[in-house]
C-alpha cells in the first residue's frame, strides 16, 4: 500500500468533488432507490419518526442493524426455545396515553399494533422458593407478598405500589386539566 502525506490527502479530497461532477446529474434524477431521509435504526422512536414523515410526503428509508425491527419494544426468543420474553415492552403503557395512540392519528392496528393487557403482568421466581407477581389489582400483591421486608419480592411491590401512587395522582392532575391546558401539556 502507498504511503500519502497530509498534503497529498487534503489535494486527493479537494479533488474528488470534480471528479465525481458527471455524475451529479445522474444523482439529482429523481428515482425509486432515491429517498429524502434516511433514518439510522429501527426501533420505536425511529420507526415513529419515520412514519410521520412519511405521512407528511418524505420519501424515507429506515436501516436496521438487527433481524428484527422494534428495538426494545418487541417480544423476542432470548433465553429457551419456544418461551418468548418481553424485550422492555413492559415499560411501553405510558405510550397509549400519547396522543398518537390516543387518536390514532397513525392507523398503527392496521399494521398489527395490538395492546395486551395481561393479568399478571409478569412473575418472577426466587432461589429461596419465594417469588414476586405482579398484579393489574394492587390487593392481589398483598395478599403475594412476603413478610421479610428486606427481601427483593417486599422491595420491588413497595416500589409497585408507590409507582401506582404517582401514576394515580400525575391522571387526577391531568383530569383536572382543562382542555387547553391538557393540550399545552401533550405538546
């Protein structure tokens, strides 16, 4: 391989613009391989972004180095065949309030978005035979609970319950809201 000095490379890179000018006219023909953005990835906020310029009339192409679109927000095969586990889906509710989803403003069921609301909302087995579940009705953990209050189970429902809390009083202050004010909010 030849060895180029500094000045020899800024020269070369000086250059190569001339030597790419005949075929510029060819680049500014409008085609089907021609897109207006290219979006790196193709998780959900790509995926999202992607799909509202689109909308507004964006020609774009989305890259993903993976498989499988979706990023995190998906349900994969990660650890033994045939058990399917959440990719961080779980901590994907607080999109339905969006008001992307809220109005639907992308038609996403039509592509297959599909909500599932499952009760438990998971389940997580401990060595010592004791095990945490996760409930929609807060009175179930309670009654799942264990006494040590150390233990993961009792710290991962006291961290439940105060979450359901903060959920719970962030929905009454937003109810109390009027209309422009939620709508000043959403933007």
């Amino acid at each position: 391989m030849k060895k180029i000095s500094r000045r020899g490379f800024v020269k070369a890179a000086a250059l190569a613009p001339l030597a790419a000018a005949p075929f510029a006219k060819a680049a500014q023909t409008p085609g089907k391989d021609r897109f207006d953005i290219v979006v790196a990835g193709g998780g959900h906020n790509s995926l999202i972004t992607a799909a509202y310029l689109g909308k507004a009339g964006y020609r774009c192409l989305v890259l993903e180095g993976r498989p499988k679109l979706g990023g995190g927000v998906k349900t994969a095969q990660l650890t033994l065949r045939g058990f399917h586990e959440d990719v961080c889906s779980s901590a994907h509710p607080f999109l339905q309030d969006n008001p992307m989803i809220r109005n639907n403003e992308l038609q996403l069921a039509d592509y297959g978005l599909e909500y599932i609301d499952p009760d438990p909302i998971f389940h997580v087995p401990f060595l010592d035979g004791t095990y945490l579940t996760q409930w929609r009705d807060v009175a179930l953990h309670r009654e799942d609970s264990v006494d040590d209050h150390q233990h993961p189970a009792a710290v991962a429902l006291g961290a439940i319950e105060h979450l359901l809390e903060l959920v719970e009083t962030v929905m009454t202050e937003r109810a109390q809201l009027g209309p422009r004010q939620q709508a000043a909010v959403e933007d």
